[in-house]
C-alpha cells in the first residue's frame, strides 16, 4: 500500500493469541496452520505469563514471534499486558505494570495494553503508564461481554494528548474468537525485525475485514483510499470530526472513495494542531481504523 508516500507490503499479523501452553484449546502447530491457511503472514504467541518455543515450531511460511501476556496488579483490577519480540527465558511475573514495561522494552521488545475496557483500565489508569507502545481497539475475545470494543479509551487518551496507535486481535483461546480482528502491518519485509521495527514506528492499521489501500497526509491535507465501504468517519479529538455516508452500494464496484482535511473554503477542516483518524465500515458491519494523525 501507499503508507504515507511510501509505498510498502503489508502483511497480515495475529498479534495475540493463546494456545496450550497456557489457556488455549490449541496445540500451538494446530494454531499455526489455521492462521496460515487464512492467509496470515504474522503470527504471534502470547500465552499467559509465559513464552512460547518458537523456534521449534514449522511456521508455515509465516513469521513467529515471541510474545508474552503479562498480569500484574492494580489497586482494583488485574492488567493484561501484551508483550511482543521478547526472549524465550522473559520472565512471567512483575509486581507492578510500570515494572512490566520497563523490562519487555529493555528487552528489545514492545508492549501494549490489551482489552481495557474489557479489565476495568481507565483513561487515568492508562496514562499513569510510561512507555506504552500503544492499545487494542478491539478484541475478538472481549465481544461476548460487551466490551471487544476500546474506542472510548482511544478516545480519551487523545483528547488529552496521550497518541497511541491502536491493534485488532483475536485473543484467540478457542475456535469462537478466530479471525475476527487483525492487524495489517506496512513493512519493508515480514522478517521479525522489520515487523518489529513498522510496529515501533507506527507502520500498521487495524482491521475486522476492510482494507485500507492509500494513506496520506500532505500540505495540511489527509487522504485516505480502501476497499468498499458504506461510511468513513475521521474522528477527531472531542467533538471534532466528519462523517460521509456512501448510501449507493453495494452496486459501485470498485468505487475510490477520498476524504480530505484542508484550510482552503469549502474543504471538511479541523482546526490546525489537532489529532485525527480515520474509520471505515463495510456493508457487514465490520471496521478499520487508522493510526491518529496529529494535524
């Protein structure tokens, strides 16, 4: 894809996922196979509170990670910490989710807060953290309680100025959670590296189905490019945002949509300084969501 003026593969990844080693119904070459005949190109094992040997494991032409889901207490609720690129002897417990943090980035790797709505985080809860690489918007797991979606806490962090990018997962534990979110990552190529290092810089969007096929953000204007939709909302921070309803499909075929933000009259703006993304939805209900750009 056009990923802000570079043009990059993308590659599909299943960033977090269980299997036997911890809680999950599936031996972890059952997983691999599934993933892999789904066409995934990146697959990542994060059992809880401990790593996985992947370097045993056939791969299936896809690229494994080493991951980590971490647990440790708050004052009134329990953190899930999603730890990715971490070594096979990472250590499972930490006292606190600071002390988490500290150590999977000292290691190399990259940790994100999984399902907040879904463990009771707040904004508050989220911000008092420092080194965060971002959070799950949605999970696959959490949506049969209600709480797969974490738009609201995306929200919050940045009307208060806190950017975080943002993943769709699976959560897989058993077949009801499988391909229901993903993260498509824009790379230089799906060696661990380069997918480690588009993460860390933001390179990927999220995704339950649409696909997003041009991003960009020029001279004040944001265009954004994807597969057939029926509504594209850039939301903005607080009361900000545009919302464009394609009420024609599904007969346009291969309709292009553009969404602009500009100054000039007549152009959909927001005021300058601002942040923004954009979130697509198809005729079944299924999302995509953008990286937030800061205006």
């Amino acid at each position: 894809m056009d990923f802000y003026g570079r043009e990059l593969p993308v590659f599909k990844a299943a960033l977090h996922n269980h299997c036997t080693v911890s809680d999950g119904l599936f031996e972890p070459n059952e997983l691999i196979k599934m993933y892999a005949e789904k066409n995934f190109d990146v697959f990542a094992f994060t059992d809880h509170r401990k790593t996985n040997p992947v370097a045993g494991y056939d791969p299936c032409g896809m690229t494994i990670i080493s991951g980590i889901e971490l647990h440790p207490k708050a004052a009134d609720f329990v953190w899930h910490l999603l730890a990715l690129d971490v070594p096979y002897d990472f250590p499972g417990e930490f006292a606190t989710a600071q002390e988490a943090i500290d150590a999977v980035n000292a290691a190399g790797g990259i940790i994100y807060c999984a399902h907040p709505e879904w463990c009771g985080a707040t904004f508050a809860d989220i911000a008092a953290l420092k080194g965060l690489a971002g959070i799950e918007v949605y999970n696959s797991s959490c949506r049969y309680n209600g709480k797969g979606d974490n738009e609201s806490v995306w929200n919050d962090l940045t009307n208060k100025g806190i950017i975080y990018p943002a993943l769709a997962v699976d959560d897989t534990h058993s077949s009801s959670e499988l391909f229901g979110g993903w993260t498509m990552i824009a790379a230089e190529d799906k060696s661990v590296k380069s997918i480690m290092d588009a993460l860390k810089k933001g390179q990927f969007y999220a995704t339950q189905g649409p696909e997003f096929t041009r991003l960009s953000y020029q001279d004040g204007v944001f265009e954004a490019e994807f597969t057939e939709v029926v509504e594209a909302i850039l939301i903005g921070e607080r009361s900000l945002g545009y919302w464009e309803v394609l009420d024609d499909y599904p007969n346009y075929g291969d309709r292009r949509t553009t969404t602009k933000l500009c100054k000039p009259a007549g152009t959909r703006t927001l005021p300058e300084g601002r942040r923004f993304r954009c979130r697509i939805k198809d005729a079944q209900g299924k999302y995509a969501w953008t990286p937030i750009v800061n205006a």
